[in-house]
C-alpha cells in the first residue's frame, strides 16, 4: 500500500479502512476504535486495553518503589558520612 490511499466517505459518514491497515493493526469487524482530532488531523486508532492501562500502572509503580528504595539507600548514606546537620 502506497503512503496515503483515498477513500470516498459515504452518505451516512463511513469509510472503510483499508485491508492492509486492518491486518496490520489487527482491526476486525466489530472492533471499537478511537476517532479524534490532533493538530488539524484525523486520527484513527485502537483504544487502550484495561489490561494494557494496568500494566502501565503496575509498571510505573514498580518504577517508584524501586525509585524510593534507591533515595532510602542514598539518604542513609548521606547521614552516616555527614552525621547529623544542625537545623538551621
């Protein structure tokens, strides 16, 4: 398939994606897909899974666990060689 392909629009709004796309994006029948305006542009695409959405944040917490662990590491380093810093 070239870059762009040109589609008519029906009466009632439809277009049909293209084979290719519908393969390569595994869009069957039935499928929802998210339809919105980005900067001008039309833009078609699958929405976020609930599993994908959870993996994202199970990911991400895992990240500020790991991220709090390592300041805990650094934080008790900086006491035992600066020892105790007056309040000021």
């Amino acid at each position: 398939m070239s870059e762009s392909e040109r589609r008519k629009v029906g009466e009632r709004g439809q277009v049909t994606i293209p084979k290719e796309l519908r393969d390569r994006f595994d869009i069957t029948g039935g499928d929802e897909v998210v339809i919105y305006e980005d900067g001008g542009k039309l833009v078609i695409e699958r929405p976020v899974s609930e599993e994908e959405l959870a993996k994202g944040y199970r990911k991400r917490a895992q990240q500020s666990h790991d991220l709090a662990t390592e300041l805990r590491g650094v934080s008790k380093e900086a006491d035992e060689t600066l020892g105790d810093v007056p309040e000021w």
